[in-house]
C-alpha cells in the first residue's frame, strides 16, 4: 500500500451482477484515455449516495471516500480496446455497483494480474475478513484513481503491478508480463487481464507469497488458492473470473 493518500484499494467487487452471457476479446493495445466529464447518476442522486456510503461504512468501517476512475464508450477495434475514463467518488461508484448498475453507459474497467506457475497453476487471492469482500476469490486487482493516470491515458499495466505488489510482495523481476491483454466483457464489468507467468512451481510461488502475508500488519489476502483445472473453480470466484478460466483451463466441459 501506498502513501496516506490512498489508503484503502477499490478492488472490483466480487459478486454476481445478473449477467449470464462473456466475451473475451483479446487485445494488443489499450487507449484509455481519460476525460473530463460529470456523471449525471452522481450527480441526480448525490443524497441518497451520501446515505448509502454511509451505512455501509459502518458495516465496514475501512472504506474510504477517495476517487476512482470509471468509463464509457468502449470500442474494441483493429487489435484493440479504447475509452473513455471519467473521475468520481468512491461513494458513487459504491452506490451504482450495489444498486445494481443503475446507468448502463458507465462501466468499470479494472485490471487484474492473471498470475500463473511455471507448472500452469493459475494463483488467486481469497480476501480477507476486514475487506469490503470477505472471502472472495480473484486475482490481484484495482479499480483504477487518479494515481494510474500518465500523460492523460490510464496507465492499466502499472496499476496491474502495482496491485499485485500490494497483494502478494511480488514486483516486475519475479515475473514476466504478456504483451497483449485478455478483455472479460461481463455487462457494466470490463476485466482487462494481463498474464503474469512465474519461473516458480505453483506451490513454491504459494509459499512465497504467504511468507510475505506472514511480515505484512493487515494484508488483505487471507490465503492464496491454486486452480490448476475447471474443477478447481468454486462458487467464491467471480462470474467472469470463472468466465476467464474456464477459458484458459483443461477439462472445461
């Protein structure tokens, strides 16, 4: 985690959103760019939001109301995905995902570090009780905030690095990055996948993660799972997490 100013991560929740259809689009670049922009849904209904955000802080006292960046405008084109990334509050972003995804022009499209051991077993992070996500299983992950911006782009990749350095301790030299990127399309979720594969058997990549949970105070991973086929694939995983490896697994019927 970083400084005082961005105390707490907006990790895409991980629940169901009524969708039952994916698409996966794979891609070689990526045109975030961001724009300035008022969303009319943060806007019309900033009271209730207001007592929203609220009740839920004190359900979960660790939220925090810092911005975020969301979308619209998705286009997936020559070899590649673009849009346009707006800034808003935590609070309104939390209110839109709970109630649903009230404005279906807006999406969140978050990053996720696809992690994987040299004897193909992908790694999935299981959220801790003091998240906003408890007992969750997903990849290392952030909605992305004004921090990812780079010369008026969102900068995906390094927020993908930067998750999963928070998450599990590793950095850049433990692993190597996939040039392109796997889009899990699910609705008002856009999932923008970068493989991460390790030199490092699945069990000894484990070890090495949970020794660095061991040193963190409060880390946000209560235990590190290891999916090796589809059978591995449990109802605590996202839909489209479960989407993308069915996909990427042996033995999806």
């Amino acid at each position: 985690m970083r400084s005082s100013s961005r105390p707490r991560k907006r990790r895409e929740p991980a629940r169901s959103n009524g969708v039952a259809s994916f698409a996966i689009h794979r891609v070689a670049r990526l045109d975030l760019r961001v724009t300035p922009w008022r969303w009319p849904f943060a806007d019309l209904r900033r009271g209730e939001i207001e007592s929203h955000f609220a009740a839920r802080q004190i359900e979960t006292p660790q939220l925090w109301n810092g911005r975020v960046l969301l979308a619209r405008a998705p286009v997936f084109a020559d070899d590649g995905f673009r849009a346009d990334y707006f800034e808003t509050d935590f609070a309104s972003f939390l209110a839109w995902r709970d109630w649903g995804f009230p404005d279906a022009a807006v999406f969140n499209g978050f990053g996720m570090g696809a992690l994987r051991s040299r004897d193909g077993a992908y790694l999935l992070g299981e959220m801790a009780a003091h998240t906003a996500n408890a007992g969750k299983v997903y990849f290392p992950a952030g909605t992305p905030d004004p921090d990812d911006i780079r010369d008026g782009q969102v900068d995906i990749a390094g927020s993908v690095a930067r998750e999963v350095a928070e998450e599990t301790g590793l950095t850049a030299a433990d692993y190597r990055a996939a040039g392109d990127w796997d889009c899990v399309v699910a609705g008002p979720l856009i999932a923008l996948m970068r493989g991460l594969d390790s030199d490092l058997d699945g069990e000894a990549l484990r070890r090495r993660i949970e020794a660095d949970l061991a040193r963190q105070t409060a880390p946000e991973l209560a235990a590190i799972h290891l999916i090796r086929s589809a059978r591995d694939i449990t109802a605590a995983m996202p839909p489209y997490m479960a989407a993308y490896l069915r996909a990427r697994l042996p033995d999806a019927a």
